[in-house]
C-alpha cells in the first residue's frame, strides 16, 4: 500500500515538474504571434490604433513576457552569473539559462521598446480608469511617498547595506501577517513613479524549506524575485521593480499614477521563501538614460526625496 502511494506521488511531482518546464519556455514567448518581430516600437502601436485597438489590449498584446524585460535589464555579468547559477530546481535552471540567452537581443531592443512604451503609456492616458484609492487601501490618503504607508518599513542604516545587493535595495517591512504554509502578507506597496506596467505577476509556485527540486515549480517574475511589478516610467526614464510580492494588484500594460498600491508585500521567491529570508520588499532602480541600475545608496536618496515631496495621488486617480 505504502508503496503504491509513494509511486503516485513520485508520478505527481514527475507531471508537476514536466508542466512547470513547459511554463516557463511558453512565458518566455518574445513576441506576440499578432504581431511580426520587427513590429516593435511605435510605429506598431501606431498600426494598432490605425486597426481600431484599444491601447491597454494593444499593450497586453505588444509588451513581451516578464523574462524578455529581465534580459533587457541584466547585464553580461548578470548574464554570465545567470547561466552558472546551481542549488535550483530543474524548471529554475531552465528560466534562468532561458533569460541570459535572451540578454543580447533584448539589450539590443530595449530603446524600441521604450518608445514603444512611451507610445502605450501617452496613448492610454486618455482612456486610463479612475481607481478610487480607498477602493484597496481605507487609509491610503496618509501616504507620504514612500513604498508603504508610514510606521509600517524602515531602510537599512547605510553602515549595514548589504553589498552583495549593491544595485538593489531590501526594505524591511512591518506588520506582516504569517499564514499557513510559511507564506508572509505584509502591507500594502505604492508606486513610486507614475508610468506603465510592463511585467505583473502573483502566480509564484516553490517550496525552497520542502527540497532543491520543488523549491521553484512555476510562476513569477522570476524564481528568485516571486512575484512582482515592473513599472515604466516615461517621464523619469526609469524602471521600477518590485519584487517578492503577496500579490500584484495591477496587470501588464496597466497605467499606474505616483502612490497607487500596486500589490501587498510578502515572501515570494526561492531565498524569500526560506527561513529568515522574508519581511521585505527587494527594490531596484534602473536608470534606462544611462543603462545601468541605481546603487543601493541611491535607491536610499531617492526613497527620501520622494518622501520630503510628500505628494498627493494625480487628479486622474481621485480619492474618492
């Protein structure tokens, strides 16, 4: 009998692992089959609206997988360390080994791709949703600009920045509700900028405390970020990333205005998820002028300027 139940289960995660594979390589589809490889940049969302498409379909169908804007963001260091990464599950390695050999190309296009970006986010100002901050969040007006609503983070003291995060930044976050199966909700999260969605995800699947080989089946930004946000921001030329959410309260190809919550914090991802690795949200900056991340010292002084200009949502999002 016992051996009956052992073989079943053998044969369970044999298919959940075989699925998982086949997940990861169709998420990571570069270009949409509506439209051909070169229709990227303006000039293809400037043919949709001609064709009578609404601009947030226009910008599911355009915005490619959340691992084609990961490769447009690493570098050949990222690269290289993506590709030599061990100690993860089979369907892990794949995703990984999947992004760094997707960086050339998409390194490549990331300026189409941002004036493309900058084409949606214009185009879909006009039609963008008022979405009543109260409708996610009761005490949302008491925002002051930083990820989470005050008394609920704090930032590491610059003396224990960790520099193995040189280019990100881990907020520790307050509050933080324990459910069952060592899985972490922590507080709302807000967006720092306004710009458009380029990756959302919550369907993160791992169990790193259970054994190497399910600690990632399928899901997420990544199998290390969890869920997440990626947003774009247009007039800041930057991209924000959010990382080891609970979940995403916005879509891809979603407009997002200055202190609207995006997603609650949470413990998502292979490190996150281990014992201790949780209580944060990983933040980085990526500054897409200059082509390269912001430093965590910079992502520090950022924080604190967007805090001092303690700025109010945009009149397109009202309050009520």
């Amino acid at each position: 009998m016992w051996f009956r139940i052992k073989h079943s289960i053998q044969i369970l995660l044999c298919i959940i692992i075989v699925m998982s594979i086949r997940f990861a390589m169709l998420s990571l589809n570069p270009y949409p089959e509506v439209w051909g490889q070169t229709q990227i940049g303006e000039d293809a969302v400037m043919e949709g609206i001609k064709k009578g498409y609404d601009p947030h379909v226009l910008a599911s169908m355009l915005i490619p997988s959340s691992g084609h804007i990961l490769a447009m963001l690493i570098d050949n260091e990222d690269s290289e360390e993506y590709r030599e990464l061990d100690g993860l599950s089979y369907p892990a390695e794949l995703y990984y080994d999947r992004i760094a050999a997707l960086h050339e190309s998409m390194s490549t296009l990331r300026p189409r791709y941002e004036s493309m970006f900058d084409v949606l986010y214009e185009a879909m100002k006009v039609y963008a949703p008022a979405v009543p901050r109260d409708w996610v969040e009761k005490e949302a007006d008491s925002w002051q600009g930083d990820v989470t609503l005050p008394s609920l983070f704090s930032l590491p003291r610059l003396q224990d920045l960790d520099y193995s995060h040189t280019f990100a930044l881990d907020i520790f976050l307050k509050e933080v509700e324990y459910l069952p199966g060592n899985v972490q909700r922590g507080p709302m999260i807000h967006s720092l900028s306004d710009g458009i969605v380029v990756s959302a995800e919550s369907g993160w699947v791992g169990f790193p405390r259970t054994s190497q080989s399910l600690s990632f089946l399928k899901g997420g930004i990544s199998p290390k970020a969890g869920n997440g946000v990626i947003i774009y921001s247009p007039e800041e030329k930057r991209y924000f990333l959010y990382f080891h959410l609970y979940d995403a309260l916005v879509e891809k190809g979603q407009i997002v205005r200055r202190g609207q919550a995006i997603g609650h914090g949470g413990n998502t991802g292979i490190n996150a998820r281990k014992k201790g690795g949780g209580d944060h949200l990983h933040l980085e900056i990526f500054d897409a002028h200059k082509g390269k991340p912001l430093r965590n010292t910079q992502i520090i002084a950022f924080l604190q300027g967007s805090a001092r200009k303690n700025a109010v949502l945009s009149p397109a999002v009202p309050s009520e």
